[in-house]
C-alpha cells in the first residue's frame, strides 16, 4: 500500500496545529538569542541640512523555536509575508528611524525560513530613513559617524538578546557610490542596551564612517574665494587719481566675498559654532575689505596737499588786511598796564611744537612740491601693499591647509 508523500505544507500545518504566536519561543524559560546580520545595498540623501540619510538593506534575523522541530522532512521550509501574522517573530525596530517605512515595489519584501532542528531564519527588505547628528565644525574637511541602531520594542533583556552574528555582521554592496561621501569603514557595538523605567532593552548598533569629498568644494567656494582676493589686489596697481575704478573694484569684490559666504551657508542648519569654511571666507572677507581700506587711505593722503593748499591762501589774506588795523591793535595792547616779568633762571623757554615746525616747513615749500610729497607717500603705500597683502595671505593659507587637513582623515 503506498503511503502519502510528506509535503512542506503538511509539515507546516501540523506545526500550527500547537502553535501560539502570541507567546515567545522558550516562554517563562531563557531569553531567546536572536542574531543579525545585515547587507546594505544602498545609501543616499544624505542631508546636511536636516541631518539624515537613507539606506536600503536587507536585515536578517536568526533564532531557534523548539516548537519548529519537525522530523518527517528532511529539507527546509520557506515562508511568504502572506503567513507572518501566523508565527511569532522578535519585535526588532530603528531607534533612529525619522520616517516611514518605503514600500516594495517589488511587491515581495519578506522571506521566513524554517529548518528541521528549529532555526528560524527571518529577511525582511528595508529601505528607511534614519537620523544622522552631524558636526560640521571640520567642514568640508569632515567626516561623519552615522549609526544603524536596532532595538526590542517590547520584550525586555528577560525575554530577548540580541547580538550580531558572529560572521558577516554587516556586508556592503561595492557598488555603493555618493557625491559626496566615501564609506571609509564601519563597526559594530553589541552593548548599546537602553534602560528605561519599564526595563532594560537589548540593542545593537552599527557605525556608518563616512568621509566628505573636498573636491567639489574646491572647485566651488575656494579657488573662486582666492581668485576674488587676487583681484582685490589689482587696485594697488591702478593710479590713486583713477578714483571711480578702484573704488568700482573694492566693492564689486566686498559684494561677491559677501554673496559666496551666504552660498556657503545657504543648505545647512542653523547652528552657532564656526566651520573650517568660515574661517576661510571671513579670513578672505577681511582681506578684500582691508584693500578697500587701504585705497581710502591712499587716497586721502594723495589729496592732502589741497588741505594745505587753502591754508596758505588764508594766510595770504590775512596778510592783506590793513595796516590801519594792526596799528590801533597795537596802541590798544600799548596803553594797557604794563607789567614786567623776567622768567625764573630754573624755568626754561618753551620749545617749539615739532608738529609745528613740520607745518611750518611745509608752509615755504610750492604747492607743486607739497603735491609730489604726497603723491610719493601714498605711491609707496601701494608698493608696500603689493608686498604684504599676498605675504600674509601666502602665510594664512600655509597655516590654514595644514592645520585642517590634518584632521581630515
């Protein structure tokens, strides 16, 4: 008589039969070892601005139900999403989780696996968007740590442990590639368990290392920043008489220093410390407005000798003033008491004011040579610029590149 053959769902309803799914594997006996593992296929839109990613992987959960065991089929049993109400799996979550989970478009996201000695092996596709608190004090010459963290929602340490498998805890597809980031390594952590006020929690982690491209930013805010402070400079080499042109060229580059540090700023959050870039473009903001600066200086001085111009002519004319006058001042200081006074041998004669003797000097030269003293000295104010400005900015960028880019690693 031939006997029927055993199939997998034969096998699997005679499991249900005694089956409750509202009670764990190994009720009132030791918590249930779940083990992990996880193979990210994706990471993108990592945000700056609101500090989170999203990552597509697949998670997968392996723990031993005695109630599984089964004797009359020699080969494991796979299960569908259609039948998960139906069995009892660990009520593992994201902490970090910002937003709901995607759906498949495949329309098949889970996978349960049943084998003869008890092993449960549970998949499931999960494509999620987690928090990732970032610090951009480095930036962009830092690197970001973001974390996978997996918690018991209901069962405490009493009923549930989990811990990352023992090999292959976190795979990484190769091809993985952002603008933005490298993925330089990452790390697991088994003892991350929150306590609460209903209990203790087991937890897993992992951390993402994530390192910025500097390239782009390169080609963005720092070869243009440094191109705009060149042509700041520019300005030493126009005539300080060609006023409209250098003062057209300091504030058309004030204005374009200004607009690249609010580019710089404009897809971050708001925080209150200063980035490597700050420091970058307030440095170049300061040397663009000390070139604007130093023009008014220049300036000022090349006219100067038209101050002394209108001295003279008043003192030309109060030359000129009658001599009728000066004698009845005379006569009027005349007929006053006469009082002598003989200084004291300890008092000494005061001696004249060097300011003075300096305005006095430039009182017998001719307008011609006061306007070529001047003109000299703010001509020299310029050659000196030509040298000092690039000195200190060559000085600012020796220190600024080596000391930030040995913390960019």
């Amino acid at each position: 008589m031939a006997t029927t053959p055993v199939t997998p769902t034969m096998v699997f309803l005679n499991i249900l039969d005694n089956y409750d799914q509202r009670l764990r594997p190994n009720f009132k006996g030791p918590p249930v070892q779940v083990y992990c593992s996880a193979y990210i296929n994706s990471i993108s839109s990592i945000s700056e601005e609101s500090m989170d990613y999203t990552v597509m992987l697949f998670l997968r959960q392996r723990w031993n139900d005695p109630r599984f065991v089964y004797q009359d089929y020699n080969d494991s049993i796979t299960l569908y999403e259609k039948v998960l109400d139906k069995i009892w799996v660990p009520d593992i979550y994201f902490v970090n989780e910002k937003g709901a989970p995607f759906e498949s478009t495949s329309g098949h996201s889970t996978l349960l696996r049943i084998h003869p000695n008890g092993d449960v092996l549970y998949s499931a596709k999960k494509t999620i968007l987690l928090a990732c608190p970032m610090n951009f004090q480095l930036f962009p010459m830092d690197n970001q740590v973001c974390k996978i963290k997996m918690e018991s929602y209901g069962h405490t340490t009493k009923d549930i442990e989990i811990w990352w498998s023992r090999e292959d805890a976190v795979l990484i597809s190769e091809e993985i590639q952002m603008p933005d980031y490298d993925l330089v390594t990452w790390k697991i952590n088994n003892n991350c368990d929150s306590h609460h006020t209903t209990g203790t929690y087991s937890c897993i982690e992992a951390k993402l290392f994530l390192i910025r491209h500097i390239g782009y930013y390169l080609i963005q805010h720092y070869i243009p920043s440094i191109l705009i402070v060149v042509l700041s400079w520019l300005s030493f080499w126009i005539s300080p008489e060609i006023a409209p042109a250098r003062v057209a060229l300091g504030i058309t580059t004030v204005l374009t220093s200004t607009t690249l540090t609010a580019v710089s700023r404009s897809a971050m959050p708001r925080f209150s410390y200063v980035r490597a870039i700050d420091v970058w473009m307030m440095t170049c903001g300061l040397f663009i407005f000390f070139a604007l600066v130093e023009f008014a200086v220049v300036h000022f001085i090349f006219k100067r000798d038209k101050k002394f111009a209108i001295s003279r002519k008043a003192r030309e004319m109060s030359k000129r003033l009658p001599r009728k006058k000066k004698a009845i001042d005379k006569k009027d200081v005349a007929s006053e008491d006469e009082v002598d006074f003989k200084p004291d041998k300890g008092m000494s004669s005061p001696e004249p004011d060097q300011d003075m003797v300096g305005a006095e000097e430039k009182t017998h030269r001719t307008p011609a040579e006061i306007k070529a003293l001047y003109m000299r000295r703010a001509r020299r104010i310029d050659y000196y610029s030509r040298l000092i400005f690039p000195l200190l900015f060559t000085v600012f960028n020796i220190l600024y590149w080596s000391v930030y880019l040995s913390m960019y690693h």
